[in-house]
C-alpha cells in the first residue's frame, strides 16, 4: 500500500520497520506455490525439508499428502512424523494434523502440506491455515504448500477460467504474511504428460481432469495468476525493504505509473493517458490528487471535475489517492520516491509565459526535483473531460445568519467597552489589539463573512473614538492614518487566515465522517452474502446519508422492477417506470433534475460497474420540486453507487458460477444416466432377447435341462431389469422431494430377515450372519423403504466380496439410536471414495469380476434412511479387510408398553 510517511526525506518508514520488527518475534513462512495440482510442489517441499536437516535444523511432517506417487513416498523416508490426530465425524475417523503435538514437540520447522484444508468437526481451528499461523506466532518456522485457484481475491477470476467454484480458499492476508514465495512452475505440456503417465491422478480421475479441467487453456491461464501474484509479492517486498532503509525510489525493478490530477477538465485525459501507459507496462498506476490550501477555494464545478476524474481512474483499474500537502510537485515527488513509481504523468502548463517570472510552473518544478524519475508532460484536451452526470445540482446558495452579524457586534461592542477602560493607561495606537481579538472571535466562531462584518465595524468604531479628532470619523494626525489603515489591513489579513482554517477544520470534520460511513457501509457490504441483504444495507445508508427515499430496481425478464426500498415502497407511476427503465437501458440518469424525462416524481442513476449497468436507484424526498441533491451530495452518492453496484455483481457472479456448476452437473448426471441406461437395460435385455430366441427356434430339440436354464436366465435378467427400472424411479421420487416415507414402529430384525429372504439368489454363493439381539427397541421406520435398503446394501456386499465370504448383518442400541450395521469381507472402500460412495451414479472401481451396477443402489439408500430421520455412513472394518455401512435410526419416545399392547 502506498506509503504516507510525512517525514523527512532519509528517515525509515515507521510502518515498514514495524512490520520488520513483528517478523523477526515470530516464525518464518515459506509457501510452495503452484498454477495447478501435480506440478510438484510437495516434493519441492520435501527437498527444501532435507536441505535444511543437512544444514543441521530440527526438522519434522506436520502433514504431508502423497496421494500414492512413489517420489513423493520416497522423500518422505526419513523425516520424523509427527502422527496425526483422530477426529470421529459422522461415524467415520477423520486423521488431522496434531497441532498440539507439534507445539509440544517444538521443532526448528515443520512441513504442512495443502494449506487451504479444511479441518473436520472438533478441531481446534477450523481451517489448516489458523493452524499454521500458531504455529508461527509460537516461533517455529513453517514451509506449507498451495495451489493459486485457493488464493481468495482470485476465487471469482479462476471459476470464470475453469468454471469450477474452489471452496477451500486462504485469505490473500496468508500470502502477505508470507516471508518467502517459491513459484514451482511447470509448463501445460509437460503437466498434461505427467498426467497421461498417471503421476498426478489415477487413470480414471487423470480422463477426467484431462476434459474437464486440466486442459492447455485452463492452465496456462492458471500459470500467468501463479507467476503474477509471485511477482505481485516480490514487489511489495522490495518497496518494504526500501522504506525500512529509507532508500529513495526509484529501482527500477518494476514499473510504476503516477498521474497528477487536478480541477481541469483536461485531467481526465492524462488518466486514460496514464491507464494506457500501465497496460503497456503491464504495471500498476495511481491517480494523485494533491490537495493544498488552495483546494478550499475550489467551485462546486471544480470538485465535481476532480471527484469524477478520481472515479475514472479507479474503473480503469488504478487507484485514486487524495493527499495533503503544502505544495504539488514536492509532495508528488515524495510519494512517487516513497513509492518506488517510475513515470509521472502530469499536464502541460497552461498560465501565460510572463507569470514564469513570478515563479516556476508546478511541472517545471517537477521536473527539477524528480531526478531518476521519468515525467511525461502531455498537454491534454479539455474537451476530452469525464461524462456529464446529467443531473441538474441543488441550489447551495448561503444564507444570511443575522445572529452571526449581531454576535459580531456583541464582539465589537465589548472590545469597544474594553478599550474605554484601557484607554487611561495605553497609548492608543494599542487598543487596536483589542478591536483586532473581536475580529478573530469573529472568524473562528461565525467565518469569514461576520468577520469582514466585525473588522470594518471595529475600525470604525477605533476611528471614532479614540483617533483625534475624537468622535468624528475624520483622522487629522498622518500617523493616525497610517495605524488606522494597518490596523484594517491586518484584521483582514488575519480573519482571512482564520476563516479558512475554519473552513478547512470543518471539512476535515465532515470529510472523516463520510469516510467513516463509506468504510462501514463496505465493511457491511463485505459481510453479505445474498442479494436481498445487498439492497437492503444500500437502500438504509443511502437514505441515512442522504436524506432521501429510496427504492432499489434490478432487471427481471426483460424489465425491470422494484426489489428492495426504504421506507418500504414498491408502488411507481408511468412516468418513474419509463424514467427508471430508460436510466438502466441508457447507463444514465433520468427523471427528477436530470435532463432526460424530468417529469418524474423520482430522480433515477444507474448502478455502473466496469462491465454494465447493474440496476437502478431511485431517489426522492419531501420537497416536491427542484433538484433533489447539492453537488456535494452528488459525489457521495457516486462513492456510495459504486459500492453497491460491485456488490450486486460479486453477488451475481456468484450465483452465475453456482448455476454454470449446476448446469454442468447435471449435464454429468445426464451423461451417467444415458450411459447407465444404454448398459443397464442392453445386457439384461441381450440375455432375455438370446434365451427367448433360443427357446423359440429350438424349444422342441433342447434338453429339459437347457430349457430350465434359459427360462431361468430370462426370470434373472428380468429381475434385474425391474430392479434397475425401480431404483430410476426411487432416484426420482427422492430428488423431486416427492418420498414420503410410511412410518410407524417395526422391530428391524422382522424387516432384515425378509430383506436377506428376498436376496437369497444374490447370496446363494455367500455365506450371511445375523446378529439382531431380540430385545432391540423397535423403530419408526417405512417398512417397504427400510427393506430396500438393505437389500441394496445386501446387493452391494454381494457384488464386492469374494464367493465363499461372509456377509455380516449386525444390531444393537446405544444412547440414543438403534443401530444397523452390514459389513463385508471384500476389499473395502478407497480412502478417497468414502466421501463420494452415496453420490448418484459414483461407482468404485472394480475389478473385471464383479457385476457391473448403476451407481443409484447407495444413493437410493441415504435418501430412504434421511427421510425416515436416520444417517448412513460408510467406513472399512479395523484390522481386516471389508466394508461397513452403518445406519442409525433414533429411538422413538412412543414406545407402547406391553400392558397398552394388551
């Protein structure tokens, strides 16, 4: 951020030795940053570990994640582990990095690795990256990894890319934190490579990254962020070390754009001068407006000038930055050395050749001082000025405060009451001091006016009475005349002076309010996440700070309307509605005091962002005619605009994002589905098709034998089919919200035993165990959806175990639930797979013995078991190989005891 630092020149600036200071009480951060996953970054990590053990340091694995590469398993040898803690969530165990552990331990470094983790339930913090900021806030160092898609500020830009919404992100405040930023770089070609030769991802899930998200395009961009924001960290690196050893700029390691600004319409020219001169560069740039002394002299005209060419740079993309100064060019030269800037852009000099000899122009005074620094001086064209508001200002015309006037004749009067007392012991020409503290009361207290007002009167007043000839206002001494006319000129003088200290003190006053209201309203802003909490805190601070009605429209098919006000109004006439429209379709304000449709009982401004108009503000108030707004309030209402505007499109980008992601799951379910059917209906119908043609060409010579084997096999795949048609039709009814489960109390071992009668052909070549204790309380439970599901966990044990194995179907009650396990002796479930088994379609992979399935079976089961109020995970058995489902149903509280039963 640019530094302010009004010191002198050679003097450090306090705040970037006071950033150094907090570094060296804390540990040093290394992150490992990457454009996408598999370019390696953890092994670059692990190599960087050893480097420092041979160096000699205590080095240990907070978490390292080797997702089965060999490589990175290889480097992870001989590194002490830290073992990670277990966590139990939802009936799985979760393993986390023990943070306790390894500040007990308390080593020279850790490594952690995926810094944008997400902790389970139950952990101390709730993201990874909090985690490591303890552990350096306890003063160990940490090298931890990160891929750029994580980085907060560029959440939106890499959906826009990828058009995947990342939900694990770290806050760009980690990276600022950052003492060292290590880019591990690899180009698409060689990252695709690795991908295809199965070192980033397995076969299956690599085809997939391959189409969906790893493509050429989609990481090249990825790279530029990566190499970007690297560079963007370097940089602010190097302008703290320059300011924390007060070495003036510019080093010209990077580029850096200032343009001067002022009240002449020609400054919106060198701004877009200035913006093309940044793209060129490819550098960051800033718009300065100086604002001396002179500044509160300005017209009404000539802040709307500045305010817009401010506004224009910033939707340019530069930053709009007012400073305080006594003179332009030494504090443009001062912030651009402060700042490492290497171009400043500034105006020609437009006052005729002969004032020169009164003084230089601020651009040759410029140009003297600025040294290694480049000043481009471009004439500009005043006819190139910002856009017209189109709206007509308020009349601001000042009122006559008699009480000031008749205060400053109380002054007067005292003073004159003063001087009589004074005058038996001081010389006269003395007392002009006292007429002289009425009029400075004058001016600190009612302006400058009153104090013109007082000044004039107290010379008078001295004239008067105590110059002779006294009582007349004729002056017969010369020295007289000459005290008299000193005395006017220094009252003048001084409550000129002090009337604009005044001025300027008031403006400082009303300039920090609105600053503060600006900064809570984006604080505010920042903390909303929906659209109606959007327009809600814009329409209450415009109202509040304005002091008008306020109704907010967003476009809606094709139109626009109402959808937020304060106070509550949603009522417009013809004319607002043609008004309003115009305004947004226009990108220009219409209806009261604009100069289009004034005829409406609302003055209308578009919301603008960089992109469009984003939706309409109406104002109004109690006053029926005329303009509604002063120009002061006119550029409050600009900042306060634009403001709201970003956030309605962060809004709705957002929910774009989210829509694009639904829309491209559900062309994947549609994908799924197609193939699921084209399978799952062709081979069984394949099977009936082939017996019954057989049967129906050689019923007549084909053994009994054959005969009952081929009617069997059309009886199977019939079977099959059905079972397939109802899972499609259970799938629907449960994502339509349209399950409404039958329950009433059952005892579960009933409904498993005619679970296990019903899939006894699917398990004619297993062997099953029932253990449902009869004393198990009975549940609230469909008794036709319960025993679905455990068929299909049945039909799921079967498809997995081997022939000859036992499938297990156990019971039992604990506090507050009745539990229902199956579990298998198969080879379990995939780590990576727990999370994703009960996903629609998702299928494990499978070796070529086991029966093809739709992917509906475990899906159809959560649904069936949420319904009826119970959960269902999924888990491996401890110590053996094996799958467990687990499914827990609440106890109900109406158990009839056995008398009512009776």
């Amino acid at each position: 951020m640019p530094d302010d630092n009004r010191d002198q020149a050679g003097r450090p600036s306090p705040d970037a030795l006071l950033e150094k200071a907090r570094a060296e009480t804390r540990g040093r951060l290394k992150i490992f940053l990457g454009a996408a996953p598999g370019v390696g970054k953890t092994y670059e990590m692990l190599i960087s570990g050893r480097a420092k053990i041979a160096d000699g340091l205590d080095v240990v694995i907070g978490v390292v994640e080797t997702h089965g590469r060999k490589e990175t398993e290889a480097l992870v040898a001989g590194f002490e582990i830290i073992p990670r803690v277990e966590i139990d969530y939802k009936g799985r165990v979760l393993e986390e990095m023990d943070l306790d552990g390894i500040l007990a331990r308390r080593p020279d470094l850790v490594l952690v690795d995926e810094l944008a983790h997400t902790n389970a339930e139950g952990s101390r913090h709730p993201k990874r990256y909090l985690d490591v900021k303890e552990l350096l806030d306890r003063g160990i160092d940490v090298y931890t990894t990160l891929n750029i898609q994580h980085v907060e500020s560029l959440n939106d830009v890499v959906s826009q890319i990828t058009r995947i919404r990342v939900r694990e992100t770290v806050p760009d405040s980690i990276i600022d934190l950052a003492d060292d930023v290590e880019i591990i770089d690899l180009t698409p070609d060689d990252l695709i490579k690795r991908l295809h030769d199965g070192k980033v991802y397995m076969p299956r899930t690599a085809e997939r990254a391959l189409t969906n998200y790893f493509t050429p395009g989609n990481l090249t961009a990825l790279r530029e962020l990566a190499l970007r924001k690297t560079a963007q960290r370097v940089d602010d690196q190097l302008l703290t070390h320059m300011q924390a050893h007060a070495i003036s700029g510019p080093w010209a390691a990077g580029e850096r754009v200032l343009v001067s600004v002022d009240h002449h319409p020609r400054s919106a020219s060198l701004v877009r001068y200035a913006a093309r001169m940044a793209s060129r560069l490819r550098a960051p740039w800033a718009a300065v407006y100086i604002e001396t002394s002179r500044s509160i002299n300005l017209s009404e005209a000539e802040r709307d000038t500045i305010a817009s060419t401010l506004r224009l740079a910033e939707q340019l993309g530069g930053e709009a930055i007012t400073l305080p100064g006594r003179e332009v060019a030494e504090e443009l030269v001062r912030h651009a050395t402060a700042n490492n800037v290497t171009h400043i852009v500034i105006g020609a000099p437009k006052k005729p050749t002969w004032r020169d000899w009164w003084g230089r122009s601020i651009t040759d005074e410029l140009i003297r001082k600025t040294g290694e620094i480049s000043v481009h001086v471009i004439s500009g064209n005043e006819k190139d000025g910002t856009t017209a508001r189109g709206i007509k200002a308020a009349a601001t015309a000042p009122q006559l405060d008699f009480r000031a006037y008749l205060l400053a004749t109380v002054y007067v009067t005292i003073a004159l009451g003063v001087s009589i007392v004074l005058d038996q012991v001081l010389d006269v020409r003395n007392l002009a001091l006292v007429f002289l503290m009425a009029v400075l009361t004058s001016a600190v207290l009612h302006g400058l006016r009153p104090a013109l007002y007082s000044c004039i009167l107290g010379a008078l007043s001295f004239n008067f009475f105590f110059l002779p000839p006294r009582y007349t206002l004729t002056i017969s001494d010369p020295e007289s005349v000459l005290a008299f006319f000193f005395f006017l000129g220094v009252a003048i003088i001084a409550s000129n002076l002090t009337a604009t200290v005044q001025r300027q003190a008031a403006a400082a006053r009303q300039r920090a309010r609105t600053t503060e209201d600006l900064y809570l309203f984006s604080k505010k802003l920042a903390g909303t996440g929906t659209l109606d909490d959007v327009l809600w805190a814009t329409a209450f601070q415009l109202a509040s700070m304005l002091k008008v009605r306020v109704v907010l429209l967003l476009p809606e098919e094709g139109s626009i309307a109402v959808k937020a006000g304060y106070p509550p109004d949603d009522t417009l006439d013809d004319a607002d509605i043609a008004a309003a429209r115009w305004a947004w379709e226009h990108n220009h304000a219409a209806g009261r005091g604009a100069d289009t449709l004034p005829g409406a009982k609302r003055l209308y401004v578009p919301l603008r962002t960089g992109r469009a108009a984003v939706g309409v503000i109406g104002l109004d108030s109690d006053r029926r005619d005329g303009p509604l707004l002063t120009p002061e309030q006119q550029r409050l209402l600009d900042a306060l605009a634009d403001q709201a505007a970003l956030a309605i499109e962060r809004v709705q980008l957002v929910a774009d994002v989210d829509r694009a992601r639904l829309a491209a799951e559900a062309d994947r379910l549609r994908s799924a589905l197609l193939t699921s059917i084209s399978h799952d209906l062709k081979t069984p119908l394949a099977a009936i098709l082939g017996a019954a043609g057989t049967l129906r060409d050689y019923f007549a010579s084909m053994p009994e034998e054959d005969r009952a084997d081929l009617l069997s096999t059309v009886v199977d795949e019939s079977e099959r089919l059905n079972r397939f048609i109802a899972n499609l039709l259970d799938m629907t009814k449960i994502e339509s919200g349209a399950m409404e489960p039958n329950s009433a109390l059952h005892y579960a071992g009933d409904i498993v035993g005619t679970a296990l009668a019903r899939a006894a052909k699917i398990l004619e070549h297993h062997k099953t165990e029932m253990s449902i204790p009869a004393e198990l309380p009975m549940v609230r439970v469909d008794p036709v959806l319960f025993e679905q599901v455990i068929f299909n966990l049945l039909d799921n044990a079967a498809k997995y175990a081997p022939e000859g194995s036992v499938i297990q179907i156990e019971g039992w009650a604990d506090a507050d639930n009745v539990v229902v396990q199956v579990s298998d002796e198969g080879p379990g479930i995939p780590p990576a797979d727990l999370a994703r088994v009960f996903d629609t379609f998702y299928r494990v992979r499978k070796g070529d013995q086991v029966r093809a399935g739709t992917g509906l079976g475990l899906s159809i089961c959560r649904g069936f078991i949420e319904a009826m109020g119970g959960t269902i995970a999924a888990g491996n058995r401890r110590g053996r190989p094996g799958a467990v489902f687990t499914i827990r149903l609440p106890k109900p509280n109406d158990i009839p005891k056995l008398d009512d039963l009776k």
